[in-house]
C-alpha cells in the first residue's frame, strides 16, 4: 500500500450494534468502498451499497481482498468488536499491513464492560483469550493471577475451561461469573462457583470472570470479601512444619517419613512465588509442609489412587493449604494443565517414571531442582540411566523405641534420593 493510499479504518463495536456509533464513524462507514466483518457486524448494515466481506475463518483470504482493494484506491472499513487491538482482528492484520496503514477506533474490550458489569477493580488481572488457544495455556494465565477474566468461543466455553480447572485441582467453590452480552439489551451477568459453572450452558458471547481469592489472599480474606455469604471461614491453624507422622491420616504407613520430608524439603528448596510439582502425593505430607512454609508459592499435586485423595483432603482439613492445588489423576498427563515448575518432587511414578523424569526435565525453569525418593534398587538403577548427573543420597534413619526400661533403635526402610538441577 502506497503512502498516499487511505489507512484501512478498523471499528470497534460493542454488542449493542451500530446504535453505539458516533455519526463521524457511521459517515465513515457508509462512505466506504468496501465493508469486512463478522456476519453479526455486517447484519448491522444491510443497506451498505460497497462490496461486502465477510471475515471468517481464512483470514488470509481477507487480507489478500484487502490488499489488492487498498492497491485498486478503495476505501476500507473492517468492523470489529471491543478494542480491535485486544486479541481483535486488529492484531491479525498487523501480520500483513504496517502501524502507519491502519486507522484504530476502539470500543471498550469485553473485558472492560465485565469487569464494570460486576463493580470489579481489574488492574492486575489477567485477560486472556480460549478463543483457539490450548486450554493449559488458559489455565496457566488462571494460576498466576488475583483474578482473571477470559474470552470464550463455541469449543472453549466456560463449563469445558471450568471443567478442566477442576480436573487440574481448582477448589470447587472458587468464586465465578459469566457475562453474557455484554452492551447489548439481554446482557446478563451470573455469579456462580466453579463446579456450578461446569455443569451449565451460557449465551455464546460472554467473558468468563474468575476470583483465585483463595491462592493469593487466603482463607480470612476471602471471608471478608464475599458478603454475599454469612458463614464464618475457620482461619488456619498456626503454621505447623515437620509434623510427627501420626498427624496425617494415611493407609498401610504410606507416607514420607518425617526425617526424609525434611531433607527432601530442604532439597527441592521452594522459593517465595514459586511453582512446585508433587507427584505421586500419597497422603499430601510432602506437598502440604511445602505450602504451608511458602504461602506466596504454588504447589500441584497428583494423586492416582481415589483413597488417597481422600487422605488428601482430609489432611488439608487438619492443615488447610489454600495454596496446593489437587488433581486425582495420572502424571505426566496433568501436567500440561499446570504451569512450568521450579522444583519437583516425585514420591510416586505409577510405572511410568521415565515419562514424568522427561516431561519434569523439559518443563524445570533454569536452576530448578527435582528430587526423588526411591526404595527399590530397580529403580534408583532406572534414575542413574535417566538422570545420570545427579546427585544420589542414601538415607538411612533409626528412631528410638522403649524397650523395658531401655531404649533401642528401629531402623526405617532405606531410601534412595536422587536430586537434579536444571543448568542455567
């Protein structure tokens, strides 16, 4: 497109239509050469006189038409909806016409009319899109904010993002809204949780709001800030850390015991704000002592076996952890709803300890730390094959025992430490 061409004019629209329009931008329009929109945008202008096109799928195909108009001295105008610069059609055109060859006139984003719609201050919030974008990528965007808000599409609704939050260990009673219409005459705003809005259908235009009170204010101030509810939230016990191993339920004494649970969380050195991996979490002793040490971090745990998750559960109840996020379910396949760790800890493998060892190692940030804990020579021979870098520690702990009025030591099993460190 030469200098002297005319800038193609991108509008934004709110779901309300054309009646939003200033009378400049409706000269524009009418005056134009040729229109491109969705078919709900150009429904607006059924008496448009230019030649029509309609963006669909293959935008490429609308571009070239566009390239080749601007090249023929047309004059442009591509309807949009909201900010056409905020995941718009705006941004894909940037592919194929520079800064200075597009003319932007914004309407307010969906996200804004939500965030209005429900009285919600959102500076700091996440605003993402599912619209064709892998719903791990979405959940990742969720993890990692106060709140986030998300543009949906006709696949990626919000009971299919709910669901696979649940499936990825969100709590169920997380705070939810979806905006429906947003701007138009049959704009609807519903307030909901989590498993609520997984089991429910909305209009198809909407933006899914969700609240992770939980994770980044904790139980009390999530009391205070839902007034909607009249029930008392128990605050957390006082921090309790390397507890004895009769404070978690557990079944046959599966659990790391207390002596390689502080080692191993001295090890796997969880930071403020960091993101861990506990796989294969058994009773959850490992996952909940690193919460509760680091309530600024994030810890994902996995769990195949349904009786443990119950133990899980449990234990969350005696040492709440609004911080660890449960998923019953087998690694590594949870792990693409997580978000890339810092350190990882693997209690447990279900047989496919090579596959997590793969996925862990590509997923670590630079300088991140995975530690395993194994009891079966077989598979520490297996760790020397996968990690043959790492570091190997054999711990061997004796606990004191009355005998008479005596004392003796019983020894515990051996257990087999394997850590690894992601080079920087």
């Amino acid at each position: 497109m030469t200098n002297k061409q005319a800038p193609i004019l991108i509008i934004g629209m709110s779901a309300a239509g054309a009646d939003t329009l200033s009378s400049i931008a409706l000269a524009r329009i009418q005056a134009a050469d040729l229109l491109a929109g969705g078919k709900r945008h150009l429904a607006y202008f059924a008496d448009f006189a230019g030649e029509r096109v309609p963006i669909a799928a293959d935008m490429t195909a609308v571009a070239e038409r566009l390239l080749s108009a601007c090249g023929e001295g047309k004059t442009c105008v591509v309807l949009a909806s909201g900010d056409p610069l905020c995941y718009g059609i705006g941004a894909t055109l940037r592919r194929w016409f520079e800064a200075d060859e597009l003319e932007i006139w914004p309407a307010p984003t969906a996200f804004q009319l939500a965030f209005a719609a429900l009285s919600e201050p959102w500076h700091g919030a996440a605003l993402l899109s599912a619209h064709a974008r892998p719903i791990p990528d979405v959940i990742r965007g969720i993890s990692q904010a106060e709140k986030a808000a998300i543009l949906t599409d006709s696949k990626q609704t919000p009971a299919v993002i709910a669901q696979a939050m649940l499936d990825a260990g969100f709590a169920p009673e997380m705070r939810t809204a979806v905006c429906e219409n947003l701007g138009a005459p049959t704009q609807k705003i519903i307030r909901l949780s989590l498993s609520e809005c997984a089991q429910q259908s909305f209009a198809p235009l909407n933006v899914m709001v969700i609240w992770n009170e939980a994770l980044f204010y904790g139980s009390v101030a999530r009391a205070e800030t839902d007034h909607s509810s009249e029930e008392t939230i128990p605050s957390p016990q006082p921090l309790a850390l390397h507890l004895p191993d009769s404070a978690y339920r557990t079944s046959n004494g599966q659990i790391t015991k207390r002596e390689i649970r502080m080692l191993s969380l001295a090890e796997l050195a969880l930071g403020p704000s960091q993101v861990m991996w506990d796989v294969g979490a058994g009773s959850g002793s490992v996952g909940i002592e690193a919460a509760r040490s680091r309530p600024s971090a994030r810890v994902f745990a996995v769990e195949k076996r349904p009786e443990f998750c119950d133990h899980i559960r449990h234990n969350l109840t005696q040492y709440p952890a609004p911080n660890l996020f449960l998923s019953e379910g087998m690694a590594p396949d949870i792990f693409e709803l997580w978000p890339d760790p810092d350190c990882v800890f693997i209690g447990g493998s279900g047989g496919r300890l090579a596959e997590i060892i793969e996925v862990a190692k590509n997923r670590l940030r630079l300088g991140g730390r995975l530690v395993c804990n194994v009891v079966i020579v077989e598979n520490l021979a297996q760790l020397r094959q996968l990690l043959p870098s790492a570091q190997l520690v054999q711990l061997q702990a004796s606990r004191g025992q009355p005998i008479l009025d005596k004392i003796r030591f019983e020894a515990l099993n051996p257990v087999f430490m394997i850590r690894w460190e992601k080079g920087k």
